[in-house]
C-alpha cells in the first residue's frame, strides 16, 4: 500500500508562490458545496452542542465523562486519492479537510467537533537560522536523518535571525474564492497559522501555539552535541538555546502584532489533537485584540526524554516554563514520558492544565501526581491496533488500565501516531466502540 507521511519540520521558506487564480469547473463546485452542506448539518446539530459542553467540562475540571477522539489524518487510506474529485490543488486540500471531518464523524463516531465555520489559517513563511537544515527521507517512511549543521561551538557564529511574513493577498483571495463556492452554506474563517502543513486549505494543526524548540535544537546540533555539551560546552549550549527562546519571543511578537494570532478556544487544535473549550479564556467569537494570554499553547520535549529529571529541569525545562507562561493555558506533552519528571513541570509551568500520558509512561504514577487538578491527557499505544493484525487484547489492557486509575479524575482518550493498518480501516471504528465500553458509555 502506498503511504504518504508527513516529517514536521519549523522552517517555512521562502519559495515564490503563485498568485492564487482559480476558475472552480462545476463539478469541484458540486462536490466541495456537498461537502460544506453536510459539515455545517453536523456542525449545526445538537450533537455538536452536547460535545463542546463536554469537552469544556474536561478543560474546566469538571468532567461529565470521559471524552475520545481519534486523529485519523495519519491513517493511510483513511482518505484514498480516488475519493478527491477536485482537481486544483488547494481545492483539493480543502476537500480533503471536509472530507476527514465528516467521514470521522460518520464512520468513526468518536467525540469529533465541528464547528460552524471553515478554518483558514494564514500563510506563513519562515525563513531558516542561517544554517540549513537538510532533511534525508526513507522512502515510504517517516524515517529521516538531519544534517546537524551546528557541530562546533564556532558554528554558532553562522547563526541569523530569522525572517518572517504572511502572504495576505494569497490567503485572502483564496478565502474569497471559498467563499464564492460554499459560504453562504459555511463561512470561511482565517485566523492563526499550521506550524508544520503550511499549505493553503489543509492545517490540521492549525492555533496550537507550540514552540517546537528542543526538535529545533536536536535538528541543529543532534542527539550527540545535546548530551555532551552541558559538560564540555555548557556556555556554547547556554546561548544555543538563548537564541532559539528569544527567536520564539520576537515570532510570537510578530504574531501578534500582524493580527495572525487568533483565539484557539474552539475546535482548533489546543495541544496535540486537543481541543481548546474552556471557561477560563475568551470565547472563540469574542471581538477582542488577541493577546497570547488569552490562549492555549502546547509545549513538549520528546527530544530530552533520555536525559534525567534533573538535567532536564536544569537546561530545558527553565526555556519551555518560560514560553509557556506566557499563555493563558498549557497542554503540556506528546509521545515523551513524563512520570518521572512531571513535578517539575508542575512546579515549572503554573498555568498547565493538560497533560499528554504516552504509553511509555507509569500510569498510575502519573494519575496520582495529577489527581483532579489537571486533564490527564491519554495517548493510547498506537502499536496494538496498527500494522498487518491488530492486537485486541494489548488493545483492551491498555485502555482499561488507564480507566482504573483515572476514574474520578479529568480524563480524554486521544489517539495519534497511527499510520498503517494494514487497509482495515474498520478497526478504527472498532478501537472507539471498544473504549466506550470500557469505560461505561
């Protein structure tokens, strides 16, 4: 089976863009107004009233259930190419955004929202750090290699600001030409931007805020000059990441002062595949100047899990607390474990309010740490359910355990990382029905 994946990186160059000129033929008018017509049904049905109520319960500490959602647009042939009938690019990006939203809904029937509107997100470019930073790919994989251009303390000198800019007139003709096709079935919202899809008309990743600053600081330096350079280059490692939390600051600054940052209080991604329903920060229709502190952001650090609790809240910690806090709330985490270091980050991040529970992490620990203070965040282990045969009983075992000691407590059930299921897209149908049972619903 042919699968596509998609490796994050934080660089958005500079490419020359077209102009954005479209003619829709009828037929991609028809389809993305059929699609549109039956996303606003469900974004207008009292389904949808009843999920955000109680994804907002959950981000509120005030749980009326456990939710689940299931991030389907990793799953090869979830969506085949045969189903796309638009054939302009963009257009058929924003089939493929409609597509996925209503196809999980019908299909999967976990706790997906929709809203009643399209999101855009502004075209973003940024440049690099002076250094390149040369991906090498697998073929057919998610496998990649970095170049590490940063390998000496002297290369630390080749390091440059980066530049950035929004592509207005290209993001808000395309806007216009939505809107001429389906707007009056479904508005075209633009607002905030996709860190890693940064193509018109497909940002699933769209308002989470996230700094992707130690993958950027592993992408430079690698695993080896990370590990080795708190001891033999603590002042070179020091002004490395200096850099990077201050290039974060002058982005996020530039943000806001191009009017990009928009509330993510909606159904935009608030952490990894989190939405942002709450009553602690603005609500999503509110008309207000948007600050940082009337959002989510979502900061993680998969790349210094196999350094200790202590050098971890010694080197890295202090930079993420301090872009995190900027925010109004935090979501906190992705595939990382963080059992063994969660009370600093605790201590660390006081606006944090969910935590992301990967299955490389002790459970039990975690929940107790956590109580009801906080959302625990649950990554299902993606392994029992992908590949050529799913395994149902590792599966079961690892949903129930997890319920077992999180029953009284904020909990959400969110599946990412699953890639390959060998074509038998029932099974993600399957993994939604049998977590409702486990846990009662």
């Amino acid at each position: 089976m042919e699968q596509t994946y998609q490796v994050y990186t934080n660089q958005q160059t500079f490419d020359d863009l077209e102009a954005i000129e479209i003619t829709p033929t009828q037929d991609e008018k028809q389809r993305l107004r059929e699609l549109a017509a039956r996303f606003a049904e469900i974004a207008h049905s009292d389904d949808m009233v009843v999920k955000k109520r109680q994804w907002k319960a959950i981000r509120d500490l005030k749980p009326e259930r456990p939710m689940i959602l299931f991030e389907t647009f990793s799953v090869a042939g979830f969506i085949t190419e045969e189903e796309l009938k638009c054939s302009h690019p963009l257009l058929r990006n924003v089939e493929k955004s409609l597509l996925y939203s209503v196809k999980q809904y019908e299909e999967v029937k976990d706790d997906i929202v929709l809203e009643k509107y399209f999101q855009l997100a502004w075209q973003i470019r940024r440049s690099d750090y002076g250094v390149k930073i040369v991906e090498h790919h697998a073929s057919n994989s998610m496998a990649y290699m970095s170049n590490f251009p940063l390998q000496t303390p002297d290369d630390l000198n080749k390091l440059k600001e980066r530049v950035f800019s929004v592509d207005r007139k290209r993001t808000l003709d395309f806007k216009a030409v939505l809107e001429g096709i389906f707007g009056d079935l479904l508005p075209v919202r633009v607002g905030n931007y996709d860190n890693w899809f940064s193509d018109l008309g497909f940002n699933p990743f769209c308002g989470n805020n996230s700094p992707v600053f130690t993958m950027d600081l592993f992408k430079l330096m690698g695993y080896d000059n990370m590990l080795l350079w708190p001891y033999d280059h603590p002042e070179a490692l020091k002004d490395l990441l200096e850099f990077l939390m201050k290039d974060r600051r002058r982005f996020f600054k530039w943000l806001k002062d191009e009017k990009i940052l928009a509330l993510n209080t909606d159904n935009q991604f608030a952490g990894p595949s989190g939405y942002g329903y709450v009553s602690g920060l603005p609500h999503p229709d509110s008309d207000i100047d948007v600050d940082h502190k009337d959002c989510w952001c979502w900061v993680e650090s998969q790349e210094t899990n196999v350094v200790s609790p202590a050098m971890f809240d010694e080197w890295f910690l202090p930079y993420l607390a301090e872009y995190a806090n900027g925010f109004g709330l935090v979501s906190y985490g992705c595939c990382e474990p963080v059992d063994d270091r969660i009370e600093f980050i605790k201590k660390a991040i006081p606006r944090l309010r969910t935590v992301s529970v990967s299955g490389w992490n002790n459970f039990e620990r975690v929940a107790e740490s956590l109580g009801k203070d906080y959302v625990y965040c649950r990554k299902p282990n993606p392994v029992f359910i992908s590949g050529k045969h799913a395994h149902w009983d590792g599966a079961r075992e690892d949903i129930a355990r997890t319920f077992a000691c999180t029953k009284d407590q904020p909990v959400e059930f969110v599946v990412r990382d699953v890639y390959d299921i060998g074509g038998d897209m029932g099974r993600i149908a399957r993994w939604v029905e049998m977590t409702k049972e486990i846990i009662g619903l």
